[in-house]
C-alpha cells in the first residue's frame, strides 16, 4: 500500500489556493487550501500533510521560507514546493538553500506542482520551457532593495543610508511591487 499523500496549499490569494487544490483533488489527491501561516498551522496539526506548496510572500508580512521551517519542525520529513510571482535566480537559490525541495514561478497549473513534488506520472508530457525573457530594470532594482533589506534586519532608514537614496525615495519603490517581467502587469 502507498503511502497516503495530503498536500496542504498556504497562498495569501484564496481564489488561487482553492483552485490548485480541487485542481490537485481532481487528480486523486488529498488537498486542502488555507491563506495564512496560523491556519496553516493549524491545519498541520489536525491533519500532518505529507507535502506542502507554499507562497514565498504571504500577506501581512508573512514569509513562505520562515513558514517552511515551522511545518517541518511540526512534521519531519515534509515535501515543500515554494511559489512565488516574484521569481528570480537569487529567491530561488535562497529557497533551495534554506531547504524547500522545489521552486516553481506563479501561475503554476496542477500538472507543474505535481512534477516539483515528485508525484507526477512518469509517462506524463513535459511541456517544452518557454524562451527567458529579458528582466525589467525595475524588477532587479525592486529585487537589490530587497536584499538590502533582508541585511538590514528590515530597517528602512539603515536601507536607505546603505542604498544612498533618501528614506522616503525608499518607502515609495517599497509600496510599489515591480512587474514580473518582460513588460506584463503586476500580478
């Protein structure tokens, strides 16, 4: 007998959470949706999941990696997908180096979160990738800003001294969210 495989969806965006997991219940699979860090876990502790698919950024400040290290702590052995509609070459190295076992860019349909987890059929089509894009200057800039603020343990003004721009230049690039790339709007 296999073992039973539950997927517990953590995304800030409530439509997007319900609809990969009745995508992933169609499949066969157990899959619930939940939208933030406290229901996620709480939602582990009723019912231990035995993969995740989490949102990098969550709302209210919230972070998928920090989430990812709570639910492994509640359930060893936990397979973690990390989505993000903010995807670079650094947030994905930075996930994969903090554990997460696969990195997917939003939107990400059923077939793809199957694959990152390891539960997709072998015989199952693998789409061909699309051509990179070039990233948007605005993009990367919005990207170094917010490393730079990681170092700074989130300290706005020491960001903006490290930065060499004034505070309240900062704050607006800050409020803004950069367009994912080759020109489409924000999502």
């Amino acid at each position: 007998m296999s073992p039973r495989v539950d997927i517990l969806v953590v995304d800030d965006d409530a439509s997007f959470g319900r609809v990969l997991a009745r995508s992933l219940q169609r499949r066969g699979f157990a899959a619930r949706a939940v939208g933030g860090v406290e229901e996620a876990l709480a939602a582990c502790e009723q019912s231990p999941p035995s993969h995740a698919v989490l949102d990098l950024m969550l709302g209210g400040g919230d972070d998928g990696l920090r989430l990812m290290r709570r639910l492994r702590e509640r359930v060893p052995g936990l397979r973690v997908l990390l989505l993000t509609g903010y995807a670079s070459i650094a947030t994905a190295v930075e996930a994969i180096k903090q554990g997460a076992d696969d990195y997917l860019a939003k939107p990400a349909d059923a077939a793809a979160v199957l694959r990152a987890l390891g539960l997709a059929e072998a015989e199952a089509p693998v789409p061909a990738p699309e051509a990179p894009r070039p990233i948007p200057w605005n993009r990367i800039e919005w990207e170094h800003i917010q490393r730079v603020l990681a170092e700074q343990g989130g300290n706005v003004a020491a960001t903006a001294r490290a930065l060499g721009m004034h505070r309240r230049t900062l704050q607006r690039k800050l409020a803004k969210r950069p367009s994912p790339g080759g020109g489409e709007p924000p999502l």
